[in-house]
C-alpha cells in the first residue's frame, strides 16, 4: 500500500495535495481497496463552496457507496471528467490519475490539521 510523504491525509480517508492556492483531492490507497471495484463517482457540488470535513460527493462501489469528505474549506473548481467514463482509474492510481477534484484553498491553516503519511498509517494501524 502506498502513503505518498509530500500529501495530506484525513481520518476518512481522503488526501490532498496543494499547489500554490489550489488543492488537489482523491481518495487513499486503503480506501479504494477497502470500497473494491469503483463503478460511479457523484460530485453535485461542482462550482460551489464546500466546507472543511462535508460531504461533496460520493463514490460508488459494487457492494457500497460511500461519501467523500472535504479535508478544507474552498471551492469545488474542478472534477476529473476522465473519471465520467472511467472510474476504475481510482482503484488503479489513487494519487495520480485517479484524483477526483480540485478545491480552492480559502484557509492554508487549515492544512495543519490534517495528518502526515506516518500519523495517516497509524490510524488504520499499518
């Protein structure tokens, strides 16, 4: 299982990566394992502000569908439209290709709440 150092992790299992003022969400390697195949994935809140640990989305697996957490608060400025057609991209390259949106960062504080790939690998005891 993978745990890139340079992102940021949720205890729901999402991870960011920021460049510049934009932040860059997906689901983590546990987290796509543990859902199984991913057939849909669900963003109503394109172009709106979300807030930090809210629910934007949802990703649908063969046996579950499950909601996607918010790591800040910011706007939803993108979603991976290679997803709309190809979901499984998720299960096979969670932190590169399979990234589900981009959000604004509105409070880089925010950022250091969220946990290290080490604190990260500790709460889902790896």
């Amino acid at each position: 299982m993978q745990f890139p150092e340079q992102l940021r992790y949720t205890k729901e299992h999402e991870w960011i990566k920021v460049e510049g003022n934009v932040g860059i969400i997906g689901i983590t390697d546990f987290a796509q394992k543990e859902l199984g195949d991913i057939v849909y994935v669900d963003i109503p809140t394109m172009g709106e502000k979300v807030d930090r640990d809210s629910v934007f989305g949802t990703i649908e697996a063969v046996k579950t569908v499950s909601d996607i957490f918010s790591p800040i608060t910011g706007k939803i400025l993108e979603f991976n439209a290679s997803l709309d057609g190809s979901p499984e991209k998720i299960n096979q390259d969670p932190y590169g290709e399979g990234w589900i949106v981009k959000i604004s960062v509105d409070h880089p504080d925010e950022l250091n709440s969220l946990l290290s790939a080490e604190e990260y690998k500790s709460t889902i005891n790896i």
